[in-house]
C-alpha cells in the first residue's frame, strides 16, 4: 500500500487511535480519585467530597448519598476500563481535503488542501480517564505522502511549512468539530506516510514535524496499559 489514496482510505478510526495514541502519553485508568474504590465513605475528608460533587457530569447530578457517589464513580471506572479494552479510548473527528483559505472578500486565496485534519480527545467519566490530560485536544494537521516523495524531501517539508505559516494566521479559514476547544486546543503538524527513512526523521523532528509511519504503528492489541 504505497498510493496516497490507498493510504488515505487505510485511516479508519482505529488505525488513527493506533497512530496517535501516544501523543498523549501512556494509556491506562487515570484518577485522582481511585481513593473512592477502596476508601469507606465515612472516611471521606469533607473538602474531598465536595470537590466531587462540584466536578461530576451534569447527567449525574442526582446522586442522593455518598453511597450513590461510589457507586457512579465505580460505575465511571468500568467505563474507561471497557473503552481500554475495546481499544476505543480515544474520541476522534476528522475530515480530508481541508481548504487552506487565506483572506476575505476580493482578497481571499486558496493556497491548497490539507490532506487530513483530525481531532483527537480522550476519553474520560467523572474524573477517570484513559489519559492522564483528559481535558487536551489535540488537532493534528497532517499532510499524506507516498515513499518515494521523500526523494525530494526539501519539497515536502517547504509544503508543510508554508501550510504552517498559513494556518496558523489570525484570520485563517479553521476546522472545527465539537470536540475543539480554543483554550485547550493544542496544534500538531505531521507528515504521514508508510515507511519514512530514519534521517528524514530526525530533520523533520528538529522542524517541530510529527512523522507518522503505517508500517511502524503499534499494533493496538499489544499496547502496554500504565
């Protein structure tokens, strides 16, 4: 699978939860509240049950005892442990061909297309997630190529640069989806393709370019759980 359409359509949200899972660190059932689990309730510390009650989902708001509470947060562990093993750990909106659209009016300009934009979240329940920076989206902006285009590597990587400097602009046409989030959005670009040699590596890596690789990704049943 070398053609950059083969590769695009080899993206399916499983591959892509396999891709960029590690962006955001190790995956496992992170808490700061596994005390609930295995600590009486009667041993709670006040300012601890209230910071609870003050940050569980809206939805389960109705909870009437502290014996009700546990039981929601147990019920909120299984969760992100069953999206553990469903490898489904990770919230994921994308879309392909992303216009890279400059100014207004008269003044508006088409520079290209971005091959892929996706958005990527963890999942998380009333305080457990499956990464420890629930609250993180990340926005991967990622240009697809075929092995033999890094033949002429000076070319792809003036491509993302400039795609860079032009998406990041002020006034740049974004993409959004529900799980973005100004103030926690947090940008990477990246080049995808299947193999990418190692020196081409290292050179994009300096630039700050995430190289993601078809041929090296993880394969999600062997993924080691923190």
């Amino acid at each position: 699978m070398g053609k950059h359409d083969d590769i695009m359509l080899s993206l399916t949200t499983d591959k892509l939860t396999e891709l960029l899972g590690d962006e955001f660190g190790k995956v496992g059932c992170w808490s700061n509240r596994h005390f609930t689990l295995t600590k009486p309730t009667k041993d709670w510390e006040i300012i601890e049950t209230r910071n609870l009650l003050n940050e569980i989902n809206e939805e389960d708001l109705e909870v009437k005892s502290l014996n009700e509470l546990k039981l929601l947060l147990l019920k909120s562990q299984m969760e992100v442990n069953a999206k553990l093993k469903q490898n489904k750990y990770l919230f994921i909106k994308k879309t392909f061909e992303f216009p890279l659209i400059k100014g207004e009016g008269q003044y508006k300009v088409t520079k290209g297309f971005i091959d892929l934009i996706v958005h990527c979240k963890p999942f998380s329940r009333n305080g457990f997630s499956c990464y420890q920076e629930a609250d993180n989206c990340i926005e991967f902006i990622i240009e697809i190529k075929k092995e033999k285009d890094f033949e002429d590597m000076g070319s792809v990587l003036r491509q993302i640069k400039e795609y860079r400097e032009y998406y990041n602009c002020f006034n740049a046409n974004r993409w959004e989806s529900e799980l973005s989030n100004k103030e926690t959005l947090k940008r990477k670009y990246c080049v995808l393709s299947t193999k990418i040699p190692s020196e081409i590596v290292k050179l994009f890596s300096d630039e700050d370019i995430l190289c993601l690789q078809l041929d090296d990704a993880n394969v999600l049943e062997n993924k080691k759980w923190y």
